[in-house]
C-alpha cells in the first residue's frame, strides 16, 4: 500500500467561522448573534402549504431547473421589483441555497488560471469555489468604516486573466449597500474588459431608510454578462429549507444548467411548490420585510446607545457592526471568543472574511431574533 500521505485541496481552510461560533455559543449556553439565521419561525401560511404539498404526495423530483410555477411567480417577482421582463425558462434556474448557486455560477465561468476579484471582507464560500475551480482570488479591500470599493483599485487590479468579479449588496458582514453609480463603474469594467459578474443579492430584499437596492436586474446592459444569486431562505426566514436560485443571461444560464443537473439535479419539490403559492398569495412578505428587520435594527441600535461600542450604520442585511475598540485590544477572534464564554454574546469576527487581517477591532451581530433576545443580549453588551 502507498504511504504516500493524503493531500488536501483547501489546506488553508477549516471549519467556518459561523460553525465555529455557533458550537462555542452553544457550548457556553450565549445568546446567539452569530452565525446569521432568524429566531422566528417562517410564515404560518408557508409552512401550512409545504406540509400540504408534502401529503398531497408531491415528493418526486422536480425539474432540474425548478417547478414551473415557481419559475413563472420568480419572473413576476422580478418584473415587479426591478421592472424587467425575463422569460424564466430560459433565465432562472432554482438551486440548492444561494450557496449551490454560487458555486455553480463559479463553475460556470472559471477555468485553470483564471483570477476573481472579490472585495475583502468577502463571504466565506467564493474562495473555495473559485479554488477548487482552479482560479485564483485577488482580494481588493475595502475599509471601514464606510466598506467603499476603490473602483481605481480594481481597474489596476485587472491583468489578462482576470474572468470575473464578485460582489455582493446588501453586503455581509458589513450591511453596507452599492450605488447606482458604483453599478455603473462596474458595467463600465465589465464590458471594457470583457469580464463578468457574479452578484450575491441574498439579502435584495432587506434595505433600510428607504434605500433601494441597485440589482444588476435594474442594468440590463449589465446582466448580459452577469449571474445573479438570490436565496429564499433570508426572504422566508427558512434558511434551513436551502432554496435560491440563480437568473442570468440564456448563454451563461445553459452552462449553470449543465453544471447544476450534475451537483444536485433538483432541489426539494414541496419547498418550491410552497414558496410559489406563498409569492403568488403573500405577496406583501416581501414588501414588508425591510421594514420588518429595520425596526429590529432599531432595538439593537437603541439598545447599544449607551454602551462603549461605536455603532457602524448598517444600510441593509440582517447584520450590525460594532466597534470594541474603547472595551479591548485583543484580536478579533479572541475578543468573540471571551465574549462568549464570559459575558454570554457570541458574534462573529471580521478577520476570517479578509486575506490579509486588518487590526480593526470590529465584530458583527446578527439582529435577525426577536426583540427580547436582541435586549437581553444588549443589557449584557452594556455592561463592558
Ligand atoms: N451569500 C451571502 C452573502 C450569505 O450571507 C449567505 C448566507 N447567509 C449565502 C450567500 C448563502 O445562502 P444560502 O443559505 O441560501 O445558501
Ligand atoms: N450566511 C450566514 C452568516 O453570514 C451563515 C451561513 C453558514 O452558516 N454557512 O452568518
């Protein structure tokens, strides 16, 4: 038998950051402003139709690109949020989460060599997507407290391999936004470059103080060459349910297909029959969603007033960044932690999502719990 010692695709890469936090939360019994999931429950009505479709006996596979109603009240959804009519058959492909779309739309597009830029703090599955598909990330920062991307940076950054950009809006961890003109700039790059884009949109639907948010579906001239990546599990509050989809261009869109059909083939039919019912019946969800989490960024905010953190605005997302600067020096990670184990709060470090760590004493909160919980963890926050 060989000897020869197995060797690792991910070498650099653990457990993430969000399991990570959630088993210490678990273990030292904190109130759980980690890893980002709701604490309430998805909507009675959701929930009443999955159950139903499940008796009815609608428990084979679907289509390998989503159950037609669900395709048709997505398209309605589009047309209705970013006024473009898109025919769903050949556009939008539901998949697995947001994180099977987006390792699918990386698959897509990179081959041995290529280079991504992602902007730092980036989300923690495009690096191995991007890896394992034989690329290369070259991370461009941006730094707090605003999270701008120098757009000067990423024209410099452009080399005769670069394949695509990243971006994502409403952004984790930082909950900041891009603007119509940032989306300009990029249209710009793309096309003069001959790039494309993937958008991570999963939380499209949660802006705050009236922002819109500038989805590439708004550029159409810009979609040409872009995938855009949504997930219903931040818009249903099911994130365990692992359903999103993918809309993009007839051209990149066939290839997502084949790739798809070969990693999951089609994802959970009573889920998908649901959420169409639920688009179609329900549709004010998703117009009060960003209300719905802008006054529990309210609680937490108010909450904090008084303690030593210095609040970062959150634009948007379910996250808030807190500055502990004036409370500790130690790192990051360490500060998380010592907060969990010792004053029961667990949160998330910014470092793991960087290449090169900043000495920023930043962490996230995840302000998607009920008012209770968002209090009881402030009154412990206040005390530092
Ligand atoms: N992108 C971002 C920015 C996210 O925050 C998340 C999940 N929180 C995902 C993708 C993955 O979404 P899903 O759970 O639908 O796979
Ligand atoms: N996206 C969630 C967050 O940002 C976590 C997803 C996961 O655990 N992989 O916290």
């Amino acid at each position: 038998m060989s000897e020869k010692k197995f060797e690792s695709k991910l070498d650099n890469i653990d457990i993430s950051i969000f399991t990570e936090m959630s088993m210490l939360a678990n273990q030292y019994k904190a109130i759980n402003l980690s890893q980002g999931f709701p604490e309430f429950d998805t909507p009675e009505f959701l929930k009443e139709s999955v159950i139903t479709f499940v008796q009815q006996g609608k428990n084979q596979y679907a289509p390998s690109t989503g159950m037609p109603d669900l395709l048709e009240q997505i398209s309605e959804l589009i047309q209705r949020q970013y006024n473009i009519t898109l025919n769903a058959n050949e556009t939008i492909t539901v998949t697995s989460g947001a994180t099977e779309a987006l390792w699918v739309a990386i698959q897509t597009l990179v081959r041995p060599n290529d280079e991504v830029i992602v902007f730092d703090p980036a989300y923690d599955s495009y690096e191995p997507a991007v890896a394992l598909a034989g690329g290369r990330c070259i991370h461009i920062p941006m730094l707090a407290p605003d999270y701008k991307i120098d757009w000067q940076q990423v024209e410099a950054a452009i080399t005769a391999k670069t394949k695509a950009i990243i971006i994502n809006s409403p952004h984790n961890p930082t909950g900041t936004l891009l603007t119509e003109q940032d989306m300009q700039t990029v249209e710009k790059l793309v096309w003069e470059n001959d790039l494309y884009l993937i958008s991570d949109e999963v939380y499209e639907f949660i802006t705050f103080d009236g922002r819109q948010h500038e989805s590439v579906l708004r550029f159409p001239k810009l979609f040409e060459r872009s995938l855009v990546i949504s997930s219903f599990g931040k818009t249903f509050h099911c994130t365990g349910w692992k359903l999103g989809y993918c809309t993009a261009p007839p051209e990149l869109t066939d290839e997502f297909r084949k790739i798809h059909q070969y990693v999951t083939f089609a994802s959970f039919t009573p889920a998908q029959l649901g959420i169409a019912k639920m688009l179609q019946q329900a549709p004010t969800h998703i117009t009060e969603l960003a209300g719905f989490y802008q006054s529990k960024r309210d609680c937490l905010v108010n909450a904090l007033q008084d303690s030593r953190f210095k609040l970062l605005n959150s634009q948007g997302t379910y996250f808030l960044l807190v500055d502990y600067s004036e409370i500790s020096q130690q790192s990051d990670r360490a500060f998380c932690h010592w907060l969990t184990k010792e004053k029961g709060v667990a949160a998330i470090p910014l470092s793991p999502f960087y290449e090169k760590p900043t000495s920023d004493k930043i962490v996230r909160l995840c302000f998607a719990k009920n008012e209770n919980t968002l209090l009881n963890a402030a009154e412990k926050l206040c005390q530092l």
